[in-house]
C-alpha cells in the first residue's frame, strides 16, 4: 500500500521539478567521497524535516535538459537500531531513488540508484537504514533476532545484530565530515523556500516560469507611463549575447546559468569600457571558459554569485573593479540600478527548484500600475523578453564593473 502524504506535501510534489545537481559532498553505495572541510556538528533550532529531505533531493538531481515529469511520488521515514529517524528516502516517478541523511549540519545524500516498480510500492511496515544496501525491517521486537532486508525481494539478506552494529558505526563514521558549502545551500534553499512559498504557483500543469513573456505579450503601448533601456545593452556590437545552450559542455559546464549571466555581465561592462568584445566562438568559449572556472557548475546562490564575479574581476580582469552589492527586491531599487545604466543580477524563483539567473536591462510601466523588466533571460539571445516585477523574485544584485 502506498505511503497517504498530507496535502501540504501533495502540493509540494507536484512543484518540485528536479533541476539542480550537486558537484560536491555525495556518497553513494558504490563510491564514498571525502570531504576535505570538515567542522563540527552544531545545535540546530529546529529538526530535520521532509521538507528538507525533498530539498536535498532536488539540489542533487541534474538541472539542465532534466525530463520535467520527473517527479517525487513517494517517501518514507528510516529508523536507526535506536528507532530514531536517521534518513529519509525520495522515491522518483521514473523509480530512481535517493536516500537523505535527516541532519542539518550535514544534510547530503547518502545513497541514490534504481528500484524497480514494485518496490516503489511501499509498505506500511517500519523501516530501518544503517547505511548503504543495508535496509531491514525488525523480524521481531526483540534485539537478539536477526533482521531481514527488504532491499530485494529476490535474494532475502540476513544479518545478525553485532553485523548491524557495525554497519551503523561505519555510516556514522562516514558522516562525521561535513560539506559546509552544502550545508550553507540547503540553508539558504530553505530559508527561501520558507519565505517564499506563499507564492509558489499551486498550479502543477503550468509553466513555472510563464510570467517571462514578449514583447508583443506585453500591455498596449497606449497605456505606456514609462520606459528604460540601459546604455547599449541592446548595442549589435555586444549581442548576441551568449546562452546555456551555447556553452553547456565548454569547461564541463552545466547548471551554468549563473556563469553565463556573468558572461553577459562581463561583456557588457567590456564594450562599455571600450574593450573588444570576443565574437568568434573560439574567444567565445575562452571567455566563458575564465568566467566559469571562477563562477563554477550550479547550484550558484546569489551571494555565492556576488563572491565569484568579484573575485573574476579582481583577478582576472586586469585594470578593472567591481563594486557589488545585494540591494534586495524592490521596484525602487531595480528602477535606481536601469536609471544608472547597470546590469543588475536578478535570482528568479518561481517554484521549489525552479531558481534561474537572469540580467536585468530594462523596465516599462503602464498606467494600471504594472510593471515590467526588460532581461536577458540566458535561455537564447532575444532581448525583447520581460518579467513580471514581483512574481518569482527573491534576490536582486547591483553589479558595475568600472575601469
């Protein structure tokens, strides 16, 4: 019988589109990696919960050309030999699955592969997880029985307690080396997804991000109260612009929309400072290749933008500097930054893991009091493409590179 989730949750997974992949921290059954920073395990305000479980699962699943329908369908709480819950485990509608370590000082997957359908059925029966392959249900109540693993229905695996013991022991050994640049990710996903999910669209059919429209969508121009393009942001002697689709696989890039917005930031800033803007793909791909080894594979958080693209200009672009500053989102501030003539950054959310970077160079109001951006959306090089100002933003960086 499958698990009955509370509605809460239902919604939850009907949002959740897998998109981001983590580069760092993941431990599988057939491959532990070491974490090289290592701090120790704090006191945290609240538990672990499915939420996060969910957000771990989404920040570890691949972000560019993911199967949309690919979606959360089941979970289910395991227990440690102590019946405390230790993990919790995601399964996908394509049955692939992922286990969660339940710890927010270090919330990384512990283990992820394939189940077939049957399994992904699961029983009401309580479950327990002491690490990789190890997955058993109590055959008695006593701790002298021996446990039977549910893991293949197939080949039935037992093992007696003091084998157990010792498994337990190796996977929390294994799990005393925390990724704190994880840590700090989920952190932040969730603060945002707290904050932010008030707004989430419930709608589980629509298009998360169909409040990108174009030009043409946009409210008659007799009704046009105001408009503004930065300097040459439009100028043939910059575009295109460069998109994902040009540069995945340059430098291993994926999940790369941050490093491309900073592309554009760059070349931008580039052509109105009087440098040579890089046309041929070959410089092209040099620049991205630069850009990307300092901005690096998603997930990018929008401070971890801010820290990257500074530390670029102040070392590798020479002569140049850069101020940057996180100045929330608020019409008034984005309005200031395109009466300046600056690029801003602008961090889109418009459902659970569906957190894409784009360019603001622009705005248009109308008399009913709308308000539009003009942006580079970092999908393709159209700039006549506008956002709806509040829906979906949750961070807004003001970026002027000077030399």
């Amino acid at each position: 019988m499958e698990k009955t989730f509370k509605k809460h949750y239902i919604i939850v997974f009907c949002l959740i589109i897998c998109t981001i992949i983590l580069s760092t921290g993941v431990m599988s059954s057939a491959k532990a990696e070491s974490v090289a920073e290592t701090t120790t395990k704090t006191q945290v305000a609240r538990s672990f919960d499915l939420t996060d479980a969910l957000i771990a699962a989404a920040l570890h699943s691949k972000a560019d050309n993911q199967d949309a329908n690919i979606k959360p369908i089941n979970t289910k709480e395991l227990y440690n030999t102590s019946d405390e819950i230790t993990a919790y485990e995601i399964i996908l509608s394509d049955y692939s699955y992922i286990v969660v370590n339940a710890d927010l000082s270090n919330p990384i997957v512990i283990e992820f592969g394939q189940r077939d359908e049957l399994y992904c059925k699961y029983s009401t029966e309580k479950e327990y997880y002491i690490g990789p392959t190890y997955r058993f249900e109590r055959a008695t109540n006593k701790q002298s029985e021996l446990f039977v693993s549910e893991s293949s229905k197939s080949t039935e695996i037992e093992a007696t307690v003091a084998e157990l013991q010792l498994a337990e022991e190796k996977l929390k050994t294994a799990l005393q080396s925390v990724d704190t640049t994880q840590k700090s990710i989920h952190s932040e996903a969730r603060s945002l997804f707290d904050a932010s999910s008030n707004g989430i669209s419930k709608n589980k059919d629509k298009n998360p991000y169909d409040f990108i429209i174009d030009f043409s969508s946009l409210p008659s121009a007799s009704t046009l109260s105001s408009s503004k393009t930065i300097t040459s942001a439009t100028s043939t002697s910059i575009t295109p612009y460069g998109t994902t689709n040009d540069f995945d696989g340059v430098n291993d890039a994926d999940n790369h929309c941050a490093a491309t917005s900073a592309y554009n930031m760059v070349i931008y800033y580039m052509y109105r400072n009087g440098d040579t803007i890089p046309t041929s793909e070959t410089a092209r791909e040099a620049l991205f290749t630069a850009i990307h080894k300092r901005i690096k594979n998603g997930p990018v958080t929008p401070s971890g933008y801010r820290t990257r693209i500074k530390k670029y200009v102040n070392n590798d672009m020479s002569g140049y500097s850069i101020t940057v500053d996180n100045i929330r989102d608020n019409w008034d501030n984005y309005k200031a930054e395109c009466d300046s003539n600056r690029m801003s950054l602008m961090c889109l959310w418009p459902a659970l893991f569906n957190a894409h970077m784009v360019n603001g160079i622009g705005y248009r109001t109308y008399s009913n009091g709308s308000k539009y951006c003009q942006i580079i959306n970092n999908w393709y090089s159209d700039l006549t493409q506008y956002c709806i100002f509040g829906q979906a933003l949750y961070d807004l960086s003001k970026i002027y590179i000077t030399k």
